[in-house]
C-alpha cells in the first residue's frame, strides 16, 4: 500500500505549480464556505490577538490564512520531487548568518514559530547550512502518510527527531556539531511544567525545552521567521539572537520569543497557523502563578 500511496503523490508532486495552486483554489472554497474547518478556533484566536481589527477586517486576515494554508498542502507535495535548483528559485535565505557560527564550532538552535511554508524552510536549510540540520516532529497517526513525509523531508539530509521520543534520541547527535530547529511556540503538553506570559495580551504556556537545552549545552539562538513573496515563492530570514545563553537571567530567551512573534505576526496576520489552538490552556493564578514571567 506505501509504493502504491508513495506512487500517486510522487506523480502528482510533478504537476505543474499553476495546477497545484489551482487544485488549492477547489479545496479553499469547499473547505472554507462549506466545510467550515476549525473557523470557529480560528475567529477567536484572531478577536484575542486583534481585538482592535474590525469584524470585516479579521475575515479577511481569516480567508488569506485559509489561502496560504492549502497552499502549504498541496506545495508539500511538491516537496516530494522538487529539483534543487527550483527549490533555490522559489526559496531565499540568509542562511550566512547561521553559517558564520559553524566556524566557532558552537551548536546552534533555530526558534521559530508556524509560519507558512515551513516545508521550504527544512529542505532549503538542510541543503544550504553547513551543519548537521536536525528537525523535531510530531508523527502522523497514518504510518504510510508519516513514512512519506519522514523521507520528503529528509530529502536533503535533514535528520528526523519524533518529539514524543526527543530525550531518548536526541543524544545520539549531540556530540556532532548541529543546528536544531525548533517550532518554539507549541502548547506545552503539560502547563505545568511551562513558562506562562502574556501572548497577544492573553496568558500562554511557553514550553521551557528550548530555553533550557540552549542554557544547558550553550546553544547559540538564532530566531527565524519566514513568508511568502508570492505565490509558490518564499523567504526566510534568520537573527542571531545570542551566543551565550547561560548569561541571560531565566526567562529572557522565552520572553524575546515571544517578542520576535508578536512582531513577525502583526506584520504578516495571515502568514501564521491560526488553525492551532495556541490559548486552549485557561491560566489559573493559584495553580500556574509561580510560573509566570513577564508581565500579566
């Protein structure tokens, strides 16, 4: 079933762009007008981080956003057989930024959040960075599809990490020298055990994985963000936000985070993954108050 499944994406991956766009075009309408998927989760997130944007307003944040998430859909697919040398068409980087640290030998991590595509961001990084490239991932639940996606994205060398086995295997690479990407702004699986501070003026749990890795192993941080110049064509653009961690007091790196999003974000409001429930976790003042950094 995997060669058969492996067999029809691989054949739709060579469908001209135009056709690709144009099958996303199908999906918007039939997604957005009448299968209605997550709208309402994404209208709160959106009356939470612009409570200041008109109704009229926030649907049209919420129509870009729906555009540019089918379009990452069905541009993955393109992933599965995109040529290097259209791949370095269609994708810009600074990528000299994170380089010009391979030279010190000093490790770097990659803070980003869900922007669109981050598809191009790992082929192109793992192309491109002289480093070893590691990705943290979330499984799928179908073995075939994740199968697929595990060998499109480690096209180009980037090696795989499953979150939900990260302690155990992360290890295993820690002694190369290597640039781990992170999607920083995930729930905490457990809001107990997270930064809490205000995000967009609403208290969010942060997770402390990245801020207490890059402390821990002194980690250079770069922080990322990346968007689309136009359809089927990208940029990302990577900042050095500091090679020594250890020395900034607990809670800056999350914090600055947090900064870097909120920025990106109100620059570009459909760009981000308003689809993922990013405040599902209520904040309780007597549960989670000693957690709390920032400002509420």
């Amino acid at each position: 079933m995997y060669t058969i499944v492996a067999g029809l994406l691989y054949l739709l991956s060579l469908l001209p762009w135009r056709i690709i766009h144009f099958i996303s075009d199908i999906i918007y309408v039939l997604v957005y007008y009448i299968i209605g998927y997550r709208k309402k989760v994404v209208m709160q997130n959106l009356q939470i981080a612009f409570p200041e944007k008109t109704e009229e307003e926030r649907i049209r944040i919420a129509k870009d956003f729906y555009h540019q998430l089918f379009d990452t859909f069905l541009e993955t697919i393109k992933m599965i057989s995109i040529s290097e040398s259209t791949l370095n068409k269609r994708f810009q980087c600074n990528y000299e930024v994170v380089n010009q640290l391979y030279e010190s030998g000093q490790n770097v991590q990659l803070h980003g959040g869900h922007f669109f595509n981050w598809e191009f961001v790992n082929l192109g990084c793992s192309k491109h960075l002289q480093y070893l490239f590691l990705g943290v991932y979330a499984p799928l639940g179908n073995k075939i599809f994740d199968r697929i996606i595990q060998k499109m994205r480690s096209r180009f060398g980037t090696v795989l990490i499953p979150a939900n086995h990260f302690k155990t295997k992360f290890h295993q690479y820690a002694n190369n020298t290597y640039a781990l990407a992170l999607a920083a702004d995930q729930n905490a699986g457990n809001p107990n055990h997270a930064y809490w501070l205000p995000f967009f003026g609403k208290m969010t749990p942060f997770v402390k994985g990245p801020e207490k890795g890059a402390v821990s192993k002194n980690t250079a941080i770069v922080f990322g963000t990346y968007y689309r110049i136009k359809r089927g064509y990208y940029k990302c653009e990577f900042s050095l936000f500091t090679t020594q961690p250890a020395s900034l007091p607990e809670g800056a790196i999350t914090l600055a985070l947090r900064d870097f999003m909120e920025e990106q974000i109100k620059l570009r409001p459909s760009n981000y993954l308003w689809s993922h429930r990013r405040w599902k976790h209520q904040f309780d003042a007597e549960k989670y108050g000693h957690l709390v950094i920032g400002q509420p």
